[in-house]
C-alpha cells in the first residue's frame, strides 16, 4: 500500500547558509471510489483508512446510514506501470435493501485535497436532508472543553510531527474526550475517515459529539458534521458564510477562530454553557 510519507531531496535555505538534504512530505495519491463497479469519483488523498475514508464520503453523499448499509468494501486491481496494485482503488458494496445510486451523484470529475466540492452539480445540490435532528440534539459543552480541543487534536497528530503538512479532524466527547482522530492533505478526506470509522463501528447518529479540524470551517464540512448527526463543529480558522448559514439551518453548533482561550460562536450557541 502506498505509504503515509515519503522521502525527497531538497536544498534548505536558512539565512546565509545553505545546505542539501532529504524532508519528509506527506504522501498524495488518488483514490478512485466505486460503488458495485461503478466509478463514484476520484479523490486526491493521504493513503491509510481508505475504508474509512469511503464509508465516511458515502455517509456524506446520504447514501448510507448504518453499518448494515455497507455490505463490504475491498481493494480493487489498480495496477502500476510495472503490474503491482497500487490500492488506490476502493469498491463498496451497498446492502440489498438500499435504494439504487442517484446518477446525479457521480462526479465524472477529479476531487482535489483541497475542495470535497470540486466538480459537483452545484451548492444545491449538496443540500439534501439529514438522517437525523440535530436541532434536536441537547449536548453543552463548556468553553473550557472548547478551548482545550485544539490542542488534545494537535497532540494526536503523529504524521504532522514529521510532515507539517496534514490536516486532522477530532472526534471527541462533550468532556473534551478524544474518540477517534484521522489525518490527511484534504480536510473534507480527514472528516470523511473519522465519519467513517463512526459508521464501520457502528456509532452513527454521533449525537452528543464535538468534531474538530485544524482549518476552517467550509460549507461542505459543515454538511458533513450534519450528516453524521454531530452536534458541534469547531475550528481553529474563519468559517465561510455560507457554512454558518447551513449550520443555523441544520442545527450545527458552529464554532470557530477557536485559538488559545478566545472563539466565536456563529451558529446555535444555546449549547454552549456560560
């Protein structure tokens, strides 16, 4: 399997001097999703918990719910120019009692690291309904736990001690416990690994649950939170306007610029207790 990191030759600049040497890069590959044979899409991704990954995008698409949903996923033979599998090329299979794919949801098109969105029919067409009532969700959390979540997520993050370059998403309780972390260059691809697992261990609706990540927070994660049935999304960088408006509209506690013992509260700010 592709690896995590990988090893390149580089000349380093630090003042005055100069010298050559080898960094360390976080790995990027593609990963094309097939559901029943069909190719879904293609993403630009980390290697590691592709499974996660797949069950996770499919949870976000409203294609799955449950673990019974997912009737398996396997590696398919993606092959090299020198015939081995490069596990870059995952297929599910859907249980017999889920509905047919909708044609719309095949993207046809590459999905970068850097926007989930890329290449879909339009904003709108993201808009679908939830599973679950987050409104209806009646966790608080504290600002203490809030202001420590940075934090506990930077600590879990192994590859970005050797790599700096990987985003992370956090699972954790309403105490601040860390549940399930992943890492990846795509922020939409950390989520969709952390949604998964949730989905693999059957743990979905993740109610009474906060999720963090160490960028912003973009429409499409905040649609993501809502899918999962998570209550609380928080960020250590701006949130876009139109993720606060989707929040309000879903019920997302939506919370972000969360850097040190300060942050802001956009959306549903009931759950947070003063």
């Amino acid at each position: 399997m592709g690896r995590v990191t990988s090893r390149h030759k580089i000349l380093r600049l630090d003042g005055g001097e100069s010298v050559r040497r080898s960094d360390t890069l976080a790995a990027e590959e593609p990963l094309e999703i097939r559901v029943s044979g069909r190719t879904l899409t293609v993403t630009m991704r980390t290697p590691g918990d592709d499974f996660d990954l797949v069950a996770g995008f499919l949870v976000s698409e409203g294609v799955v719910g449950a673990t019974h949903d997912l009737a398996g996923l396997r590696y398919c033979a993606g092959t090299d120019d020198e015939g081995r599998n490069t596990y870059n090329v995952v297929d599910a299979v859907l249980g017999a009692h889920v509905p047919p794919l909708d044609p719309g949801l095949q993207r046809g098109v590459w999905t970068s690291s850097a926007c989930g969105i890329c290449g879909t029919a339009g904003i709108e067409g993201l808009r679908r309904m939830a599973r679950w009532d987050v409104t209806a969700d009646e966790v608080r959390v504290t600002p203490e736990v809030l202001y420590a979540l940075p934090g506990r997520l930077r600590a879990a993050q192994k590859v970005f001690d050797t790599t700096g370059g990987l985003h992370a998403a956090g699972l954790f309780t309403a105490d601040g416990e860390l549940v399930c972390v992943r890492e990846d260059v795509g922020r939409h691809n950390a989520v969709d690994k952390v949604v998964g697992w949730a989905l693999r261990e059957g743990r979905l609706p993740l109610s009474g649950h906060l999720l963090a990540v160490s960028g912003r927070a973009s429409f499409e994660l905040t649609q993501k939170a809502a899918m999962a049935g998570i209550p609380v999304l928080t960020a250590v960088s701006a949130p876009s306007s139109l993720a606060v408006e989707l929040a309000e509209d879903a019920g997302v506690t939506l919370v972000g610029f969360l850097r040190g013992r300060s942050a802001n509260v956009y959306a549903n700010t009931r759950r947070v207790e003063l």
